[in-house]
C-alpha cells in the first residue's frame, strides 16, 4: 500500500532553523514507513525544490545554519609541524568535540592532501554549498595568510583560521585585563613579540586594533630582532620590521612592559625578565613547553603577571574561550564573514566575564573556591558556562551593527535561553522569573550574609538589578569577605545587629506584644532580636524590607519558626507547605510538599493542593494536580489511599476549576498511554500530571532527593507556600546560582504582594 505524503508534512520534518527563532532541533525519528518516506523519497523531494527556487531556504530546510566544517592541510599540527593530513585528523577530530561540547555545533572535519594554496582555496570554496562556517586549523605560514584572506573575500559564509584569531582574541583579553591589574595603558606599553607565525602576526594586529601602537612594538623570529636592515622578508613579517640597531630577544626586551612569546622552548631568560620594567606581563605561548619554565619565571620577580598555553597553570591561553562561542553567534545571525568588530567584541566580552563573580559549578571542576579577578584569573575558566551566553551575543551584535549579519536576533531575553539549551542547561522558567525580577527589583534581606555565597549572589542580583541585598552580619566579617573577594557591593546596606540598638528595642517590644501570652518577656525579646532571623523577619514584618532569604546554613525547622512566629501565614492559611520544581529533560515538574508537614490528615492535604496550585501558577503553569499513592483509584486498601482518595474528593469540591485526580502511582500519574489504556477516565489522561502532592513528608523528600542525585535532575527550592509576606528558605549548602533562583522567586513574590495591597486583595502568591 503506498503512503500518501503532503507536501506540508515532508516539509515540516526537514525544517529546521527558522529566522529569528533558533532552536535546537531533535534528532529526526525514523521508525516506520512513513517516517522513512518523510525523510527520503519521495518526501525529501518537498525540501529541494523549495531550495532550488530559493538558495537561502536551505537554513530553513537542512542542517547548513548549525554545520561549521573544519578544515586543515595538517602543515602545522600543535607542536608537531607539518605531518601531513592523514596525521592531523585526530586533531581536527578533537576540535569538532569542543564545538559541540561548548557550543552545540556540528563539525565535517575535513583532511585536505594540498599544499599548493590555490589549489587549496578551490578546493574549500568548493564546499560553500554544505557548510554554515569555515574553520581553517594547523595550516603554516605565510600561506595561511593568503588561504584566509582569498576565502574570506570569495565565500559568503563565515571563515576564521583559529590558530591566528582565536589566540589573538584569548590573549588580548588576558592583555587587557593584566594592564588594568598593573595601571598601565595599552598604547603606552613597550611590546616585545617572539615568533612571527600566523598567531604572532594576528596577535600584534589586535592589540594595535585595541589601541597599542605600532612604533612601540618590536617583533623577533628566530634570526633576531626584525629590522629594515635584513633581507628577504616576506609581506607579512616586513609589515612590522623597524629601523633600530637591537638585534637579539635580550636586547630587545630591557625595558619593555609586555612580552608575547609564540616560538619555542626555554628561549627567554631570567635576566631577561629581570630586565623587564616595573610589573612585567609576560605570556608564555608556546606549547608543550614555555619559552620560561613558570616556577622559574615567578620566582624570578615578584611583582611578574604570568600567562602559558597550559592548563597546568593559571591563566591558561585556550582558544577553547573563543572558536566555539564566535562561530556560534556568526551562525546565529547567518553573518556572511567574521570582521574585525566581531572579533574585538569577543576580547571585551571575555575580558569583563573574567571580572565578575564565579559560579560554584567552575570552582567546583578546578578545586578551587577562591577563583577571583587577579594576577592568576586574568580569563574566564574554559568549563564556565557562561562563556556561551557572554560572547555568542556579543559576537552577534557586532555581526548585526556592522551589516554582514543576514537575520536579526530581536528577542535577547529569549536567546539567551536558546543558548543554554545548545548546552543542555534549561533555564526557560527561570529566565523568565529572572527578568520580571528585573522590571521591579525589591528590597530582599539575607540573614546570612556572613557567607561567601550569599555575597557572590549579591555582587550578582546587585549587577543584574534583579534585587537589592540587604545584607545582615557582623559588620567586620562582611567586609573582610568583600575586600579579600574583591566584591564591588557598596550598594548593598550591611545591618550588624549589635549596632542597631535603637531598632533592636523596636523590633523586641513588637515581638513582645506578639508573644506575651506566649512565656516570653520583654528582656528575653531583646535577646532574641539580636539573632539575624528574627531580626530579618522584624525587617520585612515591619516592611524595612519586602522579602526575606534564609537558610544556608541552619536546618529548615529553626530557619523558618522566626518568620512564623513573626510575619505568620496567609489569612485562612492553617499551615505552610514546602514546594520543590523538579526539571529534568522530560519537562518541568512541582513536587509538594516535601519539607514542611510531617503525615498530613485529608483535610489538610487539601489545603497543601491549593497553595500547591497557585504556586505552579505563580510560574504561568497551569497545574495538573495528582495525589499520589501506592495504588491507582482504589486498587490498593491501606491509610494512604483512602486518606488520598478523600483529598481528592474534598478538594474537587472546594476547586471546582482544577484538573486534579488521585489516588495514583508516580509513574502512571506521568505516563498518559498508561492512564488511556487502562483508566480512560482520569482527568490526567489526556496530557499527564505536571505537580505531585504526595502523602507525606517521608515520600515527598524521598522522591525529589533521589531524582537529583540518580535522576540527574535539577531542583529549584524549597519555595515557601502559605506565608503572609515572601519568605523563603534555602536548602542547607544551596549553590551561588540556586541562591539567586531563590531569590528572584522572592522578589516577584514581594512584587505580587504589593500589587495585591494596592487593590486591596488578600495576598494570592
């Protein structure tokens, strides 16, 4: 029987990459006839003929918009020279894992058997039709020059030999930032460059583009100083030759403020150094081994900034901080060539990267939890996730400014998302709590702020203008940890307790009149104020501030009490609930409650659905509610599945409105084949449920802790339910980027609970 194919269909299935929406398109399914006849004969025909009427359809229809081609000769390999092409593929093989790795691009690497250059540029020019980018890799000078320059002018997609830009972009990133260290200027600096290969040369043209002038630079190769008195020098090394009589690397090196070895070995001395000018920037580039051995050029001078292509060392020069993430944005915009601009864009947005806060996650992978802006961090980490969504868009909008870029990226907010997910980071529901963080930031008190973290967090939200810190602690303890981490927080109000006599009496007698009838007295009151949970809680009670964050390091149970015994639930409100999003690659899920009620009766399981649901609601989800068990609509007899059974029934009536159903098993509850085949009439049938309600505390914990550590899933909360005011409370040890989550769920919490007071209605978050 033939298979009928739509034209509409054939064309859906090859779609990929629309203008202006970039997404990351799933592997194509082929498991039956008609897929098969979709992405072949006769459904492949659909998608050429719509090419062949319009070149550019072919971002929209094939793989072209995502596919960077890697291409070498294999004439100058690593440090292995010219070993040819079969030799180079590992390389090149290797270069295409750090695309997709780092930037979620594929890669054809491609081993071309041609030395002669033109040969070359035909055979490269050749492969347009199949490639969204060139990626030119281990090809000798001078010919790489010419290869480069002859493409980038006949081909009309992006092309950029990575051994001359991408160490030219890393380095004068690291440049710029170790000249801000030490107070010099660039076009004030003596430059001495050692080695005048395709990368040196490419190196010295962007640092002149960055503001170093040319008659302050001096450049050597392995004959010496290049000067107008030698002969035979080719174009590329006769644009930096100088009238002078210095001759060798160590006379041309005293007195100079920076130098930029890419040659060999063990080359430059400690006399050399030693020679040097006050604060000498010294980059080591060659590979395996420096022109200086490290340890010995950092014993040599005290006051030396030090760079290598190592990872062995600080401040490593890995072109892994650029090729990925330059090819990304060029891609992003269809961009017909990677200019001047884009590239200089790059060098700023790592420089600047390099000076902000560093996610937990990077000082994690390096062991090292004083990862900060200084002689030994000049560049960002090569694991840091964020390199992707700082340079790509850069990148991008240097493309877009400058013309050569073919579509326009108009929502930032939302590629910034996109980015993430060619990474495999989905941060869609935070991303969008985040930026209505950002239209009304709020005054939110940290308890805690005696901690790194919360600092780091606070540099953060204070940078972004999601929130503004109150920061709360010992006065002297903050700002050491300020000062030692080199935190720009002088917008943040630091309150220390023991100074706030006035406020501390204030505060007391307002939770004596509270707890009087309680057993505590007046005296025991003010003690108590001393304590930064209650007095933050006294803050927000006493609106000082709109949103309180606690948590990181006491267990929940004494965390919270302040803020109920102080700021108190929601009217009608009999107890708080605690509610973790579970997101993982099967979509985003609300667990509840998981922190709060130990064994909670039926009548108070309703109550927990419906802080539950206008909490799903509150991330513009709506919820679809199952009341979990151990059986499925009654096929099991015990406590549980009764208590569940009479949730359901009692909160149906009370919200009439809400998909819900239970009792129901975890699994079937998700699995919608298994509900349509064997209970039709579940009310979770049709799409399956998003938010669990589980019987007990027990459960609830059990299940979200086991999906993050086996599950692989990511947990954001325990997100406080029930409050009169926002509250939150952080799960002991939370992580910078979870603090900052935490967070911003506060700060549109406060920006709900002030809108409501406004049009005076009762709190509904």
């Amino acid at each position: 029987m033939a298979i009928k194919i739509r034209k509409q269909d054939a064309l859906n299935y090859h779609s990929q990459n629309q203008p202006g929406k970039i997404e990351v398109v799933p592997t194509k399914s082929l498991s039956s006839q008609l897929d098969l006849a979709l992405a072949y004969s006769p459904g492949v025909a659909e998608p050429c003929k719509e090419i062949a009427a319009n070149k550019d359809d072919v971002y929209k229809y094939t793989a072209k918009g995502n596919l960077v081609g890697v291409i070498s000769n294999g004439t100058a390999v690593l440090g292995l020279g010219n070993i040819g092409a079969e030799a180079s593929k590992p390389v090149m093989e290797g270069k295409g894992v750090l695309f997709k790795k780092f930037a979620g691009i594929d890669v054809f690497d491609i081993e071309i058997n041609e030395e002669d250059p033109d040969k070359f540029i035909e055979i490269v020019k050749s492969l347009e039709p199949t490639f969204g980018g060139i990626n030119l890799e281990d090809i000798k000078a001078p010919e790489s020059f010419k290869i480069e320059q002859e493409l980038r002018e006949k081909m009309n997609i992006p092309v950029m030999h990575d051994d001359q830009h991408g160490t030219a972009i890393i380095s004068a990133s690291a440049l710029l930032n170790a000249l801000e260290l030490v107070n010099k200027k660039i076009e004030d600096i003596k430059i001495v460059v050692n080695g005048a290969g395709a990368a040196a040369i490419a190196c010295t043209k962007i640092y002149i583009a960055l503001g170093a002038r040319k008659e302050n630079i001096i450049m050597c190769d392995s004959k010496g100083v290049i000067s107008k008195k030698r002969n035979n020098l080719d174009a590329s090394k006769a644009e930096f030759a100088i009238e002078t009589e210095l001759e060798t690397l160590s006379e041309a090196i005293k007195g100079s403020d920076f130098f930029l070895g890419l040659s060999v070995a063990d080359i430059l001395k400690p006399e050399d150094i030693l020679s040097m000018a006050d604060d000498p920037i010294v980059f080591a580039l060659a590979n395996p081994s420096p022109e200086i051995d490290y340890e010995t050029a950092m014993n040599t001078r005290a006051d030396i900034i030090m760079a290598t292509g190592r990872s062995d060392h600080p401040n490593q020069v890995n072109n892994v901080l650029g090729f990925p993430y330059i090819f990304r944005g060029a891609l992003d915009v269809r961009s017909t060539s990677i200019n001047e601009e884009m590239k200089l864009a790059a060098v700023r947005a790592i420089a600047d990267l390099a000076k902000e806060p560093v996610p937990d996650m990077v000082s994690k992978a390096y062991g090292d939890s004083k990862i900060i802006f200084g002689k030994e961090y000049l560049i960002p980490k090569p694991l840091d996730p964020r390199l992707i969504t700082t340079i790509s868009p850069a990148v991008a909008k240097a493309a877009m400014n400058t013309g050569v870029a073919r579509i326009e990226i108009k929502d930032w907010d939302q590629y910034h998302i996109e980015l993430q997910q060619r990474i495999g980071i989905d941060e869609k529901l935070m991303s969008r709590i985040i930026n209505r963080a950002k239209k009304n930031p709020q005054r939110v008190v940290f308890a805690e702020a005696h901690d790194l973290k919360i600092l780091r967090a606070a540099q953060i939200m204070q940078d972004e203008k999601i929130a503004h810190p109150i920061l709360l602690g010992k006065r002297d303890v903050i700002e050491k940890l300020i000062e030692e981490h080199k935190l720009e927080l002088n917008d943040c109000s630091i309150i220390d307790t023991y100074e706030e006599d006035e406020r501390v009496e204030k505060f007391a007698r307002s939770y004596y009149e509270k707890r009087k009838r309680k057993g505590v007295t007046l005296y025991e009151a003010t003690k108590l104020m001393r304590e930064r949970n209650m007095f933050g809680s006294m803050l927000v009670e006493h609106d000082e501030a709109d949103a309180l964050i606690s948590g990181l390091t006491k267990d929940y149970p004494k965390t919270i009490l302040p803020a109920l015994q102080i700021i108190g639930m929601e009217k009608d409100v009999k107890r708080v609930a605690g509610m973790y999003i579970i997101a993982n690659k099967k979509g985003t899920f609300f667990f509840s409650d998981t922190t709060v009620n130990v064994n909670p009766t039926a009548e108070e399981l309703v109550d927990i659905i419906g802080m539950t649901a206008r909490g799903v609601k509150f991330f513009d989800i709506e919820p679809r509610v199952a009341v979990l068990s151990y059986s499925n609509f009654g096929s099991s007899k015990g406590e549980i599945p009764e208590k569940v059974q009479q949730a359901v029934k009692l909160a149906k009536q009370k919200f009439p409105e809400l998909i819900i159903d239970g009792d129901i098993q975890a699994n079937v509850a998700l699995d919608t084949k298994i509900q349509q085949n064997n209970y039709p009439f579940s009310e979770l049938a049709e799409k399956g449920a998003n938010t669990l309600i589980f019987p007990n505390l027990a459960a609830g914990n059990i299940a979200y802790k086991l999906l993050m550590e086996i599950g692989g899933a990511e947990a954001i909360g325990p997100i406080l339910l029930g409050m009169k005011k926002p509250v939150h409370i952080l799960q002991l040890g939370s992580s910078v980027r979870e603090i900052i989550n935490m967070t911003a769920i506060a700060v549109v919490d406060a920006q709900i609970y002030h809108n409501n007071l406004k049009n005076d209605l009762v709190p509904q978050r």
